[in-house]
C-alpha cells in the first residue's frame, strides 16, 4: 500500500520548527521551518547554532541521495517566502521600523502618509552536517535574504523588484569533548542573539532598542549541567566596529536554561516552539582609533568602549510538552553602554562628526574625514572625542490560544525604550532638531496559521521619538504580512 503523502510531514515539521526557532529569530529575521534532505546511513540533524542546544529530531524521510552524500556530508534546505504589506502615518521608515531617525512633524515626509509593499524578507539556508570523525562533529549553515544594498539612485520599482542578495549566516562549528568553537559570521553573542530572547512580533527585528546585529566572529562555548539545568559559558573576538581601531571586539556571556520549564516561544514572526526558561548575561568591549579633528592626516585620539546585556525567557504559563496551547511567555531584554550603537539596528541617533573650523574662509572648505561609523563616537565643540551613550529596555508578551494545540491562533504585544543621556550635550544648538535622544515603541500582533506551513499576522506598530530640541515625532504604522516555511 502507497504511504499517505503526508504521513511522514508531520515528524518533520514537528523537529523543523524547534530547528527553525533556534537558528533564525525572527522579524527581519524571521523563524523558519526546514525540510530534511537524507539517506538510510545518515539522517539529517538541525545544526545546533551559538547559544541553542536542540533535541533530537523525529526520524526524517528518506529521499534520493544527494552528491555530497559520497563524504558522508548531508544537506538540508530551509526557508520561508513572505509579503509585507504596510502603511504608515509619515514617510519616515522604508521597510523596517527600527532605529531610524524619524522624520519631523510639519515637514513634507513628518506630515504625509507611505504605503509599501515589500517581499525582501523572504529568505533561504542550507544546513551542512557530517559524521563523528576521531570525537569531533563539525556542520555548516549558509542564510541569505534580499535586503543587499541598493545603489542610492535606484528608483522605486528597482528597490523591490530586483533586490540585491545579502549575506546573513555563513559559519562553521566543531563540537568537541572539550569545548565547541563557531567560525563564521552570525548573531552576536552580545545579547545572545539567536538564543530564543527575541520577542514575538509582525514587526521587522530589531524593533527599537532591541540588540540585533551578526558579525563575523570566532566563539568558544563550553556547555555544563545535566537535564534539569544547562549553564552555557562563551567568549568571542568579533570584527572590531572600527578596522583601524585595530583590537577586535570581545565579547562573553553567560546563560542558565531551566531544561524542565518549558513555555511557548514565537522568534519574530516565526513558528512556535517549546523552550525552556532561560536567563543570559553578556558583555561587550571595544576600542577605537579615531582620526585627530583636524583636515591634515594626524596621529589618531583613542577611546574604548563598552556594553552590558542581560536577557529573559519566562515562561508565565508553562507548555506541556508539545501541547503549547493556553500558554504565556514573556521576554525581556535590558541594556546599557557606551559606543555600540551599531548593535542596535539602524541607530545612529543622526549624530554626525561636527564641521572643521575655517575661520580664513578657505577655498575649497576643508573637510574632515573620520574613519569610522557614524554614531559611535563625535568630537565636542572643544574637540574632545567622546563615545555616543544607549540605554534601552524591551518587553514582550506571547499568548497561544486553548485549541489546535496553541499554533492556529496566537497574539502578543512588545514595548521598549532606548534613550541617551549625551547625544543632545555632543551635538551643536543648530544640529539637535535632527538627532533624538529618546524613542519609545510599542506593538500589538494577532496571528492565524492556516495550515502548519503557513501563517498571517496582523499587527499595529507606534513610535515616538524626542528630538534634541524637545520636539517629538510619532509615527503609527499598521501591517499586514504571509509567510509560508519550507
């Protein structure tokens, strides 16, 4: 007798969900789910990724061999299409609402509407697993969307319709006896991005004053404890924010996981997964080398940098095993530091590096050439250089409703703050109606899974922003996207 279609399917969705959470985090970073691609010798595995230990799977089906079969090598693919479509009260934001400066009331873009349509976001992996060899296991993942740089004269049509590929994930991990090291670019440890922290929104991630940001780095992570609690220990040296600062950035964390309370965990926008509760803390270092404020070449002033980061899965209603229906969760993450304003999507505050003084009235005006990012560090009128100030906190609240095993019909809503208490004290008088010093956010989200590929989410999104000058924007945005995972 022929096998019903989709008799193998729901094992395999069952484990790719878990996968999908795990590896992805959601909003621009979206959950995903993965289909198996196997042989009788080896079964597939989700690669486990920095900061995520997964169960075992359910058994996948077994399909024709493909090529890199012949090393023992196995690969599977994941992914998700998505359309977004969304409305907002001004023109201030493209796609994403993150920590752009918002354009200010009685202007032209702070006055009027936007409408956009975007399917970006959609995106593909592939996952690479091989055989113990000598005790050491090692695997691979490659991620891309289409939110790549567009050239600043694209028109409108070209923005969309030919997005340009951007890198997201490439990395390498061994696991080891000893300990497991991670090679490649992928989520910061700081804030232990991609370790189920991320809170459960339509909106695209990083929402405001939410740490979102992957970066090419080299972690070691050393795992203890047994099935009740885990204690996860990892240092890394990432790609330092400044090239020329010379020192790569440092970065260490800790996270306890609390493997018998388990509760209902949406990333993003993605699928939902029973995750246990989990407590991180992590740091950041950074150190820079920053031109002299002058228009000649001049040996470089010096400044370091830092970060803290503390993060909270709860689990206020627990799930039952598989069952995550009737449940409620809760996310937290609280942060505070100085020159890391990279690490917040988007933010930059709309500080700039002051104009050079030409009291001679010098033709052509002399023009300063900082050698790093803005935002992270200006000069004062004195010229000091001083690192930029970020604090932020972000919560968010999951329910799943009593039916369907909780993944037909879902809701939850996010709010956070971000503020600095220098970005108006570094900027000249005529400079701060353009930089903000604080923004607050809030979300509310319902959504509808159709089938167990696929969900809808609906979603009303509203930003204020306190420019330097006492003046505020807001922002209201309403969303309506569809995803299917594959």
């Amino acid at each position: 007798m022929i096998p019903h279609p989709h008799a193998w399917r729901s094992h395999a969705q069952r484990w790719a969900v878990g996968a999908a959470i795990a590896l992805l985090g959601g909003g621009a970073a979206r959950a995903q789910t993965a289909a198996a691609v196997t042989t009788p010798a080896v079964p597939v595995a989700p690669v486990p990724v920095p900061g995520v230990d997964l169960p075992p799977p359910a058994p996948a089906p077994t399909v024709a061999a493909s090529a890199l079969d012949t090393v023992g090598v196995t690969a599977s693919f994941y992914g998700f299409v998505e359309l977004d479509l969304m409305h907002d009260s001004t023109q201030s934001f493209s796609e994403a609402i993150v920590n752009n400066t918002m354009a200010r009331p009685a202007t032209l873009a702070g006055d009027n509407p936007r409408t956009q349509f975007t399917a970006r976001d959609s995106r593909v992996g592939v996952r690479l697993a091989a055989p113990d060899h000598g005790g050491i296991r090692t695997s691979a993942l490659v991620e891309a969307d289409f939110f790549g740089n567009q050239a600043p004269n694209a028109t409108e049509d070209a923005t969309y319709s030919a997005a340009a590929v951007r890198l997201r994930q490439a990395f390498v991990k061994f696991e080891t006896p000893v300990f497991d090291v991670v090679a490649g670019h992928t989520h910061d440890l700081f804030g232990w991005g991609g370790a189920g922290f991320y809170p459960n929104t339509v909106a695209f991630l990083g929402v405001p004053g939410e740490i979102y940001h992957r970066d090419p780095q080299l972690r070691l992570t050393k795992t203890l404890g047994g099935p009740s609690v885990s204690v996860e220990i990892a240092v890394a040296a990432v790609r330092p924010a400044q090239r020329d600062g010379e020192i790569p950035d440092g970065q260490g964390g800790l996270r306890v996981a609390f493997n018998r309370w388990l509760g209902a965990s949406a990333q993003g926008a993605g699928l939902a997964a029973a995750a246990p509760a989990s407590l991180g803390v992590s740091g950041i270092y950074r150190h820079f080398a920053v031109p002299a404020f002058t228009a000649a070449a001049a040996n470089p002033n010096k400044a370091n940098a830092w970060g803290a980061a503390a993060n909270l899965f709860l689990p206020i209603i627990p799930a039952r095993r598989d069952d995550l229906g009737n449940t409620l969760s809760a996310t937290a993450e609280a942060t505070m530091g100085t020159g890391i304003a990279n690490l917040y999507t988007g933010l930059t505050g709309g500080v700039l590096f002051p104009a050079l003084p030409n009291p001679t009235m010098l033709l052509p005006v002399p023009t300063y050439n900082p050698d790093i990012d803005e935002g992270l560090v200006t000069y004062d009128a004195a010229g000091k250089l001083h690192t930029v100030n970020w604090r932020a906190l972000v919560v968010g609240l999951q329910y799943r409703a009593p039916f369907a095993k909780g993944r037909r019909l879902s809701a939850s809503v996010v709010a956070s703050e971000i503020e600095s208490n220098n970005v108006d004290k570094l900027t000249p008088v005529q400079g701060l109606p353009y930089v903000f010093s604080k923004a607050c956010y809030a979300d509310g989200n319902v959504f509808f899974a159709p089938t167990p590929e696929s969900q809808v989410g609906a979603s009303v999104q509203v930003e204020r922003q306190t420019f330097g000058d006492g003046v505020y924007g807001t922002n209201v945005r309403g969303e309506l996207a569809v995803y299917y995972f594959f």
